[in-house]
C-alpha cells in the first residue's frame, strides 16, 4: 500500500467505513495540540487530538526544559506525559500513531479520513501540526542520516558516549544540546556558520564555560562521508574559503524548524513563502472554523510557552465559533 508522508503524518487510501463526530478535531498532539484539547476539555466541548507519531511533537525531544514558568527544571518526555495526562482526565481523546489519508476543511463540516476506515468529522478544526528539525542539504546527509547524522541529542546521545562529535547551529536549542552532548561525548565542536551566536546570553556563556567544548566560526559543512557510519566532514570557511577535512563520530545538526505543512498545499488554507500557516491573533485562518496554533503557523517566536499561548487562543476561540453556529 502506498503511502505519502505529508505535515507529520502518513496519508494512505483507505475506504471510510466508520464515522467519529466531534466538535473540535485538533491535528497534532505537540504543546499546543495538547493545550487546546485541555482548554477543549475543560469547557465540556467534545475534542480529538490526532497524531502522526509519539505525542508531544518536538518538545519530547528536548533533554531539559529550565524556562517553563513555575518549573525549573523538567525533561520534555515528562512535560508532555503530564500534558497528555491531563488533556484526558478533561475528557479529550488523544490518539497517536494516526496514519491519515484525506483532509476536507471547507464547508460547514470538517473531515479527517484515518487508515482504518474512519472519518472524524467536526464544524471546527484546529492545525497543530507542528515543525521539523531543517536539514543542510549538503552531499552525504541523507545517506549517513541515523548513521552518525541526528536531529536529536535526547534520542541519540547515549550512543555517542567518549565519542568526538559536531554540532551544527548557532540558537538555543544547538548551544543547550552541545552542553548536553558532553555528558556523553569526549569532545563537542560547535560549528557556525556566523562570526556570533543567535543563543540568548545564558546559553552562550554555558557553552564558553564547557571544557569539552570547542568552536568553528564562519564555517559551513560541504560534504558529509564515511562507510557504514559516518566519518568525516568537509567545512569551509566562510571568510578565507578554505575547505578542511575533519574526522569524526557524529554530527548533531540545530539549524531550525520547518513546518509540518506539506499536506495543506493542496487545501485552501493560505500560507506564506516559508510553508507556515496564516492567521490572525485569533488563531483564525482564512477558512472560516479552522484554526491554527504552535510552531507550524507564522509567528516570530517558537517556544513551549509561545505554543501553549496559540494552543489557549485557537481553542478558546474554536469553542466561541462553534457556539455561534
């Protein structure tokens, strides 16, 4: 059977067989999937959360969340357990591993068809869809990815113990997972394309500090190689033009996000240049009674506490459109 992999989710044929009504279907189970179907829950408004794969989106790949008000310190598999928990006992569904086949968000009546001969239906919609780690393109990625390339230092960073490792980026997220990455990793590069980082100064102070790490500034890698495992990396220096052959265990690569939004180019929801979705401060899309929250909408910040804020918004809102209709 075929299937093609759109905003996070697998879209396979299958005949619809069974029909689920709600009033609310939230599409996606990260930060701000979840928070709305709390918000949905909590009002007694009838809510699903449909999701491609493990809930919690990306903030379950985050080895430690410090900046989450009112806690100081929790690990995102615990912060989206607790979430999850908690969307339940309102009442929610939570479904993961949803494999997708079609969407319909026009009209009075919203469509989700699931393989397994289901449609959700609902008058109103909530795109939560969330992003992807960025690639940098460059020859041999795709070759060596999960074979010494990763996206994820809390899936992969056990195996890179006593290793010599990269990390690619100059954010938050690359500055905090390289500090993470030394409790495994003998030594940490951190390579960056820019002569500064974008990291807020906590981050680049805690990274400086490290003993285990080291910095390549104005470099970008040009080729990745190896055998059955990656090998070797080519950076070249931005400035100079110099190109270097470095040998290496693994390469961590932070660059970014982009947006789960492959699926909704063949729907009328409007999106920008970058694939995100447009919405207003309601979380209103162009299509009347879909909505949209976290980090698949355009927005500047893309945080937990910047998801959980759209998540609130869309849901509130979803719940008002629905009552007037």
């Amino acid at each position: 059977m075929d299937a093609i992999h759109g905003f996070g989710i697998f879209f396979v044929k299958k005949t619809v067989m069974e029909e689920k009504k709600y009033d609310v279907i939230v599409l996606g189970g990260g930060a701000a999937g979840m928070t709305a179907g709390i918000y949905l829950g909590r009002s007694k408004v009838s809510a699903v959360i449909l999701d491609s794969a493990t809930i919690g989106g990306q903030m379950v790949l985050t080895y430690e969340i410090a900046n989450y008000p009112g806690i100081p310190s929790t690990t995102g598999y615990q912060l989206s357990s607790a979430m999850k928990k908690q969307a339940r006992s309102f009442g929610c569904d939570v479904k993961a591993n949803v494999k997708i086949s079609s969407l319909q968000l026009n009209g009075a009546e919203k469509s989700v068809v699931v393989e397994g001969g289901v449609v959700y239906k609902a008058p109103a919609i909530i795109l939560a869809t969330g992003g992807r780690s960025r690639m940098l393109n460059v020859p041999g990625e795709k070759e060596f990815k999960g074979r010494g390339i990763s996206y994820c230092a809390t899936c992969d960073g056990d195996f890179f113990q006593d290793k010599n490792i990269i990390v690619v980026g100059g954010g938050n997220s690359a500055l905090e997972e390289a500090v993470a990455l030394t409790k495994y990793a003998s030594k940490v590069t951190i390579l960056h394309e820019f002569d500064h980082f974008q990291a807020f100064e906590h981050a680049v102070e805690a990274a400086k500090a490290n003993p285990k790490i080291d910095f390549i500034m104005e470099s970008h890698i040009t080729e990745f190689s190896g055998d059955e495992s990656l090998r070797k990396v080519k950076y070249k220096n931005l400035k100079t033009g110099e190109e270097t052959e470095k040998a290496i265990d693994g390469v961590f690569i932070f660059i970014g996000y982009e947006a789960n939004t492959d699926a909704l180019k063949n729907t009328d929801v409007e999106l920008n240049t970058y694939g995100e979705i447009v919405a207003n401060d309601k979380m209103e899309t162009n299509i009347p009674g879909v909505f949209t929250a976290g980090d698949c909408r355009s927005k500047q910040f893309r945080q937990i506490t910047t998801a959980v804020a759209d998540g609130t918004i869309a849901a509130l809102n979803a719940i008002g459109y629905i009552n007037a209709g």
